[in-house]
C-alpha cells in the first residue's frame, strides 16, 4: 500500500473523525455487500475508486482477484484515510491511495479503465464538477460503476429534505436530497450502460441506484 500524499497533507477541511470511527458499525453497511460485488465485478486494468473511506471496497477487490490490475484510490478525510491504509495492509491489496477531492482529482486525462464511487456522490460538495473529473480521467470506453443513495419521491423525500440539516451534521456532510441519476444519464459525454433504482436501505438513506455508464469514443470529448 502507498500513500503518497499522507505526509502532506492537503487542507480540504474535510474532517469527521467521529463519523470515520463510527463508519464501519453503522447498521446499513453491513446490507451493501451484493452492491458492493456489482461494483468489483470482472475489474480489469487501471481503476479509480472515488472516496474510498475507510477502505470498505477493499476486501471486495481483493477477494475479486483481478488480473493485470492497478488499484488507485482518493480520500481527503484523514481520518478516514488512516483506516483505508489499515485494510489495505489488512486485505493484502496494493493501493495508491491520495489525499485528493473527487472535484480535482491528482490524474491525468484518460486515465483510467473503470472509475468506482460507493456511497460518495452524496457527500462529495460539487458533484457537477466532480462528474466532469470522472469523465476527463476516463479513457474513451472507459466504465463509471456506481452504487449511490438519491433523494426519494413522496412523503419520504419530504422528510428527507426536512432531516437533511441535522443529518449532513452527524453523516459527515452526506446529503439526502441529492439527485444523482439525472446528473450521470444526463450527461452529454456518458453512455447508459444500466441504471437500476432499488428500494434498496434504511430511511432516511434510501433509495439507492446502481449502474454503469461508460464513456462515449465519439463524445463531445473527443
Ligand atoms: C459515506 S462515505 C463512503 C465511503 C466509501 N466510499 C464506502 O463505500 O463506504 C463518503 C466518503 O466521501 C468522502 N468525501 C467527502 N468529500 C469528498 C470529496 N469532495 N471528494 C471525494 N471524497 C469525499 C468522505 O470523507 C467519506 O469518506
């Protein structure tokens, strides 16, 4: 495991250590397993997971035993990327794992085969602008998994918008109300591959989608 950026750390201030030690025994990661397996599915070459957190994808990806495979990661929580380094080391998984936000991410244009993002683009501040990131270090072709919570329809996105102050308190900024799968279908640059909504979780995180868009070879990026 490297951590190249840990010793210089960037002020993002972003910064939850309650929330990073309490992130592990919350009552919804343990369900995340089947999602989290959707997302490490069949991995190969150069891939990016997005706010890795404590590094809970981890064991995932190296219980998937990809071949010809290289393992990037980004997580500007200290706290939270202190543990990531433990699992990685736990896990037996070669990371390199930065000190970086998803809105600037440390990489070059077309970067990367597969870009992961579990549970983050409820959490990252400017998900428009850390979409435009993904596409840039995507290769042409290259495949955006994600598995995310959105904000829900009827009485339940209602009490989602009226918890939402409270909760980005207690959840490390995590926001309930984010309307996350017209932002990935929507974008000019991206292909649908599959987007699945699923009733998926425990109020007030919930729905969840889960998909796959890939980046288009003939695009407006190209
Ligand atoms: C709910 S946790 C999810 C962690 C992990 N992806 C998982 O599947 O369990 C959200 C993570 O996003 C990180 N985060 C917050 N702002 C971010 C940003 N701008 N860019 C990237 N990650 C960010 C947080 O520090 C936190 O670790």
């Amino acid at each position: 495991m490297s951590d190249q950026n840990a010793q210089s750390s960037h002020d993002h201030g972003i910064a939850h250590p309650l929330f990073a030690t309490l992130y592990d025994r919350l009552p919804q990661s343990a369900l995340l397993a089947p999602h989290r397996n959707y997302l490490v599915d069949d991995l190969s070459g150069r891939v990016l997971e997005l706010g890795c957190g404590t590094g809970d994808m981890f064991p995932f990806v190296a219980d998937a035993t990809p071949t010809a495979f290289e393992y990037h990661a980004i997580e500007p929580d200290p706290h939270m990327r202190t543990r990531a380094a433990r699992t990685a080391d736990d896990v037996g998984l070669e990371v390199d794992l930065r000190d970086a936000r998803a809105e600037a991410l440390p990489y070059p244009d077309d970067s990367f085969d597969v870009v992961l993002a579990s549970v983050v683009f409820c959490t990252i501040q400017d998900p428009d602008t850390a979409l435009e990131e993904v596409v840039r270090v995507l290769k042409p072709g290259g495949e955006f998994r994600f598995f995310e919570h959105v904000h829900a329809d009827g009485w339940r996105g209602t009490g989602q918008t009226l918890l939402n102050p409270v909760w980005e308190r207690v959840a490390g900024g995590c926001q309930l109300t984010r309307e996350t799968i017209p932002r990935f279908v929507g974008h000019d640059a991206l292909a649908v591959e599959e987007v699945d909504r699923l009733e998926f979780g425990l109020f007030p995180a919930t729905p969840f989608v889960r998909g796959t868009v890939r980046r288009r070879r003939n695009g407006l990026l190209e």
